[in-house]
C-alpha cells in the first residue's frame, strides 16, 4: 500500500501526468454535456411524481452532475476500467481520491455479507476506494466535500480503511466502524448521511 502511494505520489509530480489529468477531465466534460444538456436525462431523480420511472442512464447523469457541482475546484476524470469510478484531483495535484457509485444489481456477487446487507437497504452507495493526500488537511477537505455528494444525493459512503495516518481518522468525520470486513481484515466504516 505504501509503494502504491509513493507512485502515485511521483505521477503528481510528473508535467506530462497532470496535462493527460487536465486533457482527460476536459474530455470527460465534453463527453458528458450533451447527457447534461438532455432535459430527458436530466431530472431530479427524487422528484415524487417520476421517482418510480427512473432509470439506470437518468441515475447516473444525476450523480455525475452532483460530483461536478460539489468538486467544481477539481480536475474529475473517468476511469477507463470501471464505469462507475471517478478519479478526483486536487487542481494542485497534491491529492486525489478514487469514488465509485456502487450499486446493488453491480454488488449481488459480493463475498461479504452485511455489504450485500447495505445494499438491499440502499440500492446506490458511493464507495471511497483510495485516497491519497501529500498535504495536511486535504484528505479532510476531500472527505468532507465526499460528505456533501453523500448528503445531497442520499448516498451513504463505504470503504475498506486502510489508512496509514491512523485508526480513527475516518471515526473523526463522522464514519461509523462495521467490523473488521475486509479481505485482509480491514475495518469496514460507513456514513450515513443525515
């Protein structure tokens, strides 16, 4: 994990690593307009009246433009391995994290069973996968702007913690400990936003 985080601290620093980020999140955006721009794509995905109709590419819009709205100062990229995933870089490229809009019809295979539990009672949750700040206090800032795409889209948050700072530093914002669940025991932390 630590060498892992030693590369991707030196792709940060590398000029033609942030220009691929910024050709990419420019990309991304360009790609995505026109579903933006789609009044059937479009919608509030809560709104009562349509709720029961909603579909998979309606969801996905929704979120998309929820992220690009509350990480507006980020450089947000796609990645190429998962639908799903999104890749968010700090402008100064001294952090970036790795989300995941994780479903429940994505999610039925899963080996450990009280994730299949939350699943059955969420549908959607956004999953933290990696986190890697070079700077203090933008892990934090990241995490708390992660607690706001939570809230204003209802999604609780899950991840396997496996942080080097220290074993409360998810508690701290708020994460709640669900057990050690993880493949190699990691402990399993969830927020529920309120």
């Amino acid at each position: 994990m630590k060498e892992q985080h030693e590369i991707i601290r030196n792709n940060l620093e590398i000029e033609d690593y942030k220009s691929m980020v910024k050709n990419e999140a420019f990309k991304l955006n360009a790609q995505m307009k026109k579903f933006v721009n789609d009044p059937n794509l479009n919608i509030d995905i809560f709104n009562k009246k349509i709720s029961e109709y909603v579909t998979a590419d309606q969801t996905v819009v929704y979120y998309y433009v929820k992220i690009t709205q509350i990480f507006s100062d980020y450089y947000i990229t796609k990645d190429i391995n998962e639908f799903n995933s999104f890749d968010i870089f700090s402008k100064d490229f001294k952090m970036v994290g790795r989300i995941r809009i994780s479903s429940d019809f994505i999610n039925k295979g899963h080996k450990n069973p009280y994730i299949k539990k939350l699943f059955n009672q969420h549908g959607y949750m956004l999953e933290l996968i990696n986190l890697d700040s070079f700077s203090r206090g933008y892990g934090e800032i990241f995490v708390n702007e992660l607690k706001k795409l939570s809230k204003e889209t209802r999604l609780p948050i899950w991840l396997f913690d496996m942080n080097s700072k220290g074993k409360n530093y998810f508690r701290k914002m708020g994460f709640k400990h669900k057990g050690n669940l993880g493949e190699n025991n990691e402990p399993l932390m969830f927020y529920k936003p309120k």
